[in-house]
C-alpha cells in the first residue's frame, strides 16, 4: 500500500505495473510514466478537477474527497455536448443514496464531450473518479482559468485546513 500511495500521482493503472514488474527487468525500464508527469490536475473550492489533455482541451470530474462525501452515486446529470460553459457554472448532477450534489464547471468553454458510461454506470464516479468515472472534456475558452485553480498540493491544504467544504 506504501508504494501504491508513494506513486499515487502517476495514477493507480501506472502504479499497478510498476508494483507488477520487478525493478531489474527490462518491462521495467520501458514504462513510459512522462505522459502523467505532464498531466497536472489543478481543484476548485467546489471538489471539482480539471486537467488539461491539450492546450485548448481538458477533463473535469469531481475529486476523491467529493466522492466520499457524497456516498455511492446513483445517478448522473451531465452537461450537453455543444453546451457553453462560464467558469462556476451549475452545469450537472450527482445524486447518491444519502445526497444530491451539483456539478459546476472549473472553466469556460464548450462541451465537447461528456462521458455516457457515468451517466449509464454512476458508481465508475466512486470508483474511478479520476479514471473512469471523468464527467465531461471542454474546449477550453480561456486556457488561463486552468492555471488559477489550486494545485494537487494546495488542495490537500485546502482539505485539512479549510472548514468551508
């Protein structure tokens, strides 16, 4: 588990093969992890994650910490493709047994794309809410908003000093 946390960052599917493959063999040196050090996810105040595929793309879905808090999700509102999102835009929602929650956009752009299997399969959100379980990609009208959000490091912050989530 030390090791799945150590590498954690990388993602669960790299950390995975890197526990899988012994350090000495050659499986080991062809793991190509730059793509995930590149890959930066930056939060909102609202549990929201944005991380950007291109420089005019980026997915959004909502963090671990979202996720636990609301419990498993049952069900999943998602915006429209084509759909013109302003930054805190209410844009969906998430309903679970115990709590309903509302999805706002971390950044202004059009939809071009929302992932069908969360609305059909919700709990991928509990269960891969960074992988699998991404809410919807948007253009990204001004790429600038990315860069405002807080880091990985200042949304752990955020969590354990902030009483307002």
């Amino acid at each position: 588990m030390v090791f799945l946390t150590k590498f954690a960052r990388f993602g669960i599917q790299a950390a995975r093969q890197l526990r899988a493959a012994p350090l000495a063999t050659p499986q080991w040196r062809s793991i190509h992890v730059s793509s995930f050090l590149d890959a930066e996810r930056r939060y909102t105040d609202k549990h929201e994650w944005v991380e950007l595929v291109t420089n005019n793309t980026a997915i959004v879905g909502i963090s671990s910490y979202a996720q636990e808090a609301l419990g498993d999700v049952v069900f999943a509102q998602l915006p429209d493709v084509g759909t013109e999102l302003k930054q805190d835009d209410e844009c969906g929602a998430l309903e679970s047994v115990k709590a309903a929650s509302e999805v706002y956009s971390p950044v202004s752009g059009k939809v071009t794309e929302k992932n069908n299997l969360v609305e059909d399969t919700p709990a991928l959100v509990n269960t891969s809410c960074y992988e699998k379980g991404w809410l919807f990609k948007v253009s990204l009208k001004n790429p600038d908003e990315v860069e405002k959000l807080m880091t990985e490091e200042q949304y752990k912050t955020y969590l354990t000093t902030s009483t307002d989530h």
